[in-house]
C-alpha cells in the first residue's frame, strides 16, 4: 500500500475504525446484529484521520457540543461548524479526511449498500447513488440515532422489531432526501386485508421475537411497502401499534390480582421485572406497581 492510498474501513467489523481513530467505540451493535446496519457510538478529542474510505455508506450523526473542523469529502474540502443534530454522510467507497479542532460524541450508522439498495428496487426500480453531504442539521436522522442508543442501552437483546422499523424509516429518508432519484410510490400495492393478516400475526407472536423482515414476507411485499400501508391503513407505525398492544396487554395482566408483577414480566416476554418495568413506566408515566395499586 503506497502512502497516498486511502485506507479501507469495513464496518461490518467490530473494531473496523481503529483504523482511522485511536479510541475505540463505547458501544456498538454488533453483538445484537441489526439486519443492514451497523451501529457505534464515539467520543474523541481533537483529531485527524487518514485519508481512508468505508466500504458501507456511514452517517456520522453530531450528539454534543460544537465543533470547529476541516474535512474533505469526495475530493472537496471544506471548513465547518459542527453542531448537534448535523449529520454528514460518507457513501460507501468514497474517500473521506477530516482535522477535527474539539471535543466530538457523535454516532455512526454504517447501512450496507446492498440493504438500500434492495429497498431503492421496491420503490424505485431502478439503481440509485447516495450522495456525499457535509455536514448539515437533519431532526429525523438525529432522532432515529438517538433512538438506537437507547435501545442498544435500555433493552439490547429485544430491540430487533424496534431497530428495524428505525432502520427501515431512515433508508426510505435517505432515499427520499440523499439520492439522485425519488422514490415513486404504487398507491396500489397492498389491501386492508393483507395489513389483517399482519396484526394477527402481530397478535400472536407478541411477546415472541417479531421481524419486520418475516411479517413483509408473509404478505409477498418489501419492509419499504408493508411499513407504509400499515402506516396509512392503521395510523400507527408497526412498531407504535405493538408498543401499543403490549401495554393494553400489560393492563389486562395487571388488573388480574393472582398474578404477580414478576410472573406478568414472563409472560410479556421480558428477561426481567426491572426490564418489564421500565418499558411500562416510559410507555405509561407510571410504574406498573403503581398502576396496579390505583385500579
């Protein structure tokens, strides 16, 4: 390898960036195994990376404070202001350098190109390219970053139906918003009968281990299109109409006084009464002993 030569990052690795960076990530996702993304979150001091170039396309997501930095994108170089909320994206094989002058916590997403590029087919057709951007504020790319630490913090081995649903959102956000083509939607595809097939389905694998990517199947439709009728049929996204039924079932459990808190947990399908716990008491403001003791 000559000295000029980017050097390669592959995402799909654990400790793929200590090629670039000197401190490793403080959590990460490869343990859960997420289909088609990679999650890591990062705090650095000042830095500078080689020139390198990742083999996944990567979005690295601002999470505190304000940074002063230098970073060339695609050959283009640029001064900026990092700040919360900024998002920059690195398309797969394009090459990357960036002198960072402060303090940087950020979160990388690494989406495999094939997974975007599968859901691009269901809703475009076609190939697609995901552009390079600097820096620059995006809420919702924000939010599902801020979303995925928490899961992968609060409920790491349960969060797969919920990451996926995330996931699926931002791939459909990127190829709205950072492509060279729009996706065109088929009004037609899918009926209410088929959104009736997946909440029964939902209903009884409940407390079991949901996939978006079995429930689409089922319907012979992609994650991109089951996601987006549910949507306009139901109102409620997958993952808002299972959040919902867990607790109205939760509800149900808890106002059965021969069942204790801990044989309710169980049945719910969570590892542990402090895990069933917080899920109720972020869903509902209340503890579920609490709850109980007011029925």
């Amino acid at each position: 390898m000559t000295l000029n030569q980017p050097i390669a990052v592959d995402f799909s690795q654990e400790a793929a960036t200590s090629k670039v960076l000197k401190r490793p990530n403080l959590l990460s996702s490869h343990q859960v195994k997420w289909q088609g993304i990679y999650f890591e979150y990062h705090q650095h001091p000042p830095h500078e990376t080689p020139e390198h170039y990742p083999k996944q396309h990567v979005l690295a997501i601002q999470t505190l404070g304000k940074v002063e930095a230098e970073r060339r994108l695609d050959g283009s170089l640029k001064q900026e202001q990092i700040n919360v909320g900024d998002v920059c994206i690195v398309p797969a094989h394009t090459s990357h350098w960036i002198h960072s002058t402060g303090e940087q916590e950020l979160i990388l997403l690494s989406l495999e190109p094939s997974f975007l590029q599968h859901i691009a087919y269901e809703s475009i057709a076609c190939d697609i390219e995901l552009l390079p951007h600097f820096a620059k504020s995006d809420a919702l790319i924000y939010q599902i970053g801020i979303s995925l630490k928490t899961a992968l913090q609060t409920n790491p081995l349960g969060s797969s139906f919920y990451a996926d649903s995330l996931i699926t959102a931002l791939a459909a956000h990127l190829l709205q918003f950072y492509t060279d083509r729009k996706p065109i939607i088929d009004a037609d595809v899918g009926n209410n009968s088929q959104i009736g097939q997946a909440i029964e389905y939902i209903h009884e694998h409940l407390n079991g281990d949901l996939s978006l990517e079995v429930i689409a199947s089922l319907l012979g439709m992609s994650k991109y299109h089951f996601c987006r009728l549910f949507k306009q049929i139901t109102g409620l996204t997958p993952w808002q109409y299972v959040i919902k039924l867990r607790i109205e079932t939760a509800k149900q459990l808890l106002a059965q006084p021969k069942l204790s808190i801990a044989q309710i947990s169980i049945q719910m399908g969570y590892s542990s009464q402090a895990q069933f716990a917080n899920f109720f008491r972020k869903h509902t403001g209340v503890s579920p002993s609490t709850y109980r003791r007011y029925l």
